[in-house]
C-alpha cells in the first residue's frame, strides 16, 4: 500500500488518515470485493460480493431468492471495502452508508447488463442491486516511522 | 487458498461450500483482520479492527472514547473475516454474531492485557471489547473445475 504522496493529510482523534471522498470513490471502484451490511431476522448481517460501479453507485448480481435480495429492498445498508499490509501493519477502508434499491425497470436492468460483472461464486445471479453512495467514509492507518 | 482436502463438502442452495463451526472458528482465529458491524446513530456501520482470540471469543482494543467502544456495550454485533484469491475467483469467509461486552472486571482485563494484541492504528488503546462467538456461520466458494 502506498500513501500516493499526500501533501495535506487530515487524521482523525485516532490518528488516522482522513480520506476525501475523491478518493474513498477511486480506491471504490477498484477493489475487488466488498462486503455488504443489512439487517437478517432482526440480526446483523455482513456478506462479501463482488461487485462494480456504475457511476457512483454500487452494483452487485445475486440470486433473487437470495436473503441478500431480500434484505436490501429499498432499506439502508453499509458496504465497506479495504486493504490491508499484515507486514507493514497499514491498510485503508472505506464505508458506505447508502439506499439499497432493487433493480426492477427493463432499461435499468439492460444498462447494468452491458456492466463486466460476473459473479465469483456458482449459479444463476439475476437479480441486481444498486446501491447510493450517500454517505461515505475513509480511514488509513499511517505508514509507522 | 486451499480447499484442505475436504471429504464431504455440504453445499447450501447458492452453491456454495458450507463449513462447520469448527472449520469456522480455526479460519478467524488465523485471520489478521476482522470487520465489525455495529450500529451508529441507528445506522448500519462496519469497521476493520486487528484482534485476538481468548477461547472462542473474539477480543478487539480499542480506545474507550471510541464510537466502537460507545457502540458495543451489551450489543449484538456481527464480525466477519474473509480471504479471496482474486485470479482464482476463489475464498472463504466467516461471520459471527454474539453479544459485544465491555470489559471493566480488573481480573478480566488483567487476563486480556496477556494476550498478543497490539493493534496496529496509533494512540492509546485501553479499551477491550470480548464478543462471544454464538452463531458461527462460514461459506467457502467451490474452486472452478
């Protein structure tokens, strides 16, 4: 992990790196994998996905029995994404707090077709959701001196 | 990642491979990271935090002034460690869900300061968080033949 050269780095109270959501966004669109906060049976709930960016937005594919479709229904959820140096003791993160919405309109659901997102795990994954970055944070641990 | 020579692999209905709780509890009791879901100001939260075992329960540090720390009392929290091979399209991951304590008794914590947890963001960590590991649910995605 690099620090890519801050000039004006804000910590928190903790003494971590605060990121600008310029680039909690970029290093978004580049993970790989995130993993998804919703509420199951009452219960918290937190399940990695694969996934991409439309814009600003979240997209993942799942199966539309899944309780993962189910539960982010128009409803709130988190998704965090990180990276992490065990070696160096550095990593990242970020977190969204966005609207879980279901992708139901054929226009929407052709558009996010074209998106190069096939799903890691097996099975048939039809159902997409898209979720609103509205809010999102990002920390980094600094590189130790 | 490994499958470990797997005898009898049950798979749930999405296809993926179902692993025991003690499967599960070996897997985070090696993973460096973990992430934490709380809730924050009745919003959903998730936060990487390094941590240890103590038996089967998780322990984390954290600073008592933390939005964590605040966050956790008497709480039902969910953790989740994972680990993915982005090239294979393979991985794990593991997630529980128990009961976040706050530990005061002196004895307890004279217990925990025992342990290697050295956390890894800077600042004073005198807080330590115990959450009891009583769902343990893990999946594990099949390697692609």
């Amino acid at each position: 992990m690099n620090v890519d050269g801050h000039d004006t780095a804000v910590t928190d109270k903790a003494g971590l790196e605060v990121l600008t959501r310029e680039e909690c966004l970029r290093l978004l669109a580049q993970a790989p994998i995130g993993r998804i906060v919703f509420t199951d049976h009452a219960l918290p709930a937190v399940q990695p996905v694969n996934f991409t960016m439309l814009g600003t937005d979240i997209v993942i594919r799942t199966s539309p029995e899944s309780k993962l479709a189910q539960a982010t229904r128009d409803t709130v959820v988190a998704f965090e994404v990180d990276d992490y140096d065990e070696e160096a003791r550095t990593g990242w993160s970020v977190m969204v707090v966005g609207v879980g919405h279901a992708v139901e309109d054929p226009e929407e659901r052709s558009l996010l077709e074209t998106l190069p997102l096939d799903t890691w795990a097996p099975g048939p994954r039809s159902h997409y959701i898209r979720i609103m970055t509205d809010i999102v944070t990002g920390r980094r641990i600094p590189e130790h001196s």
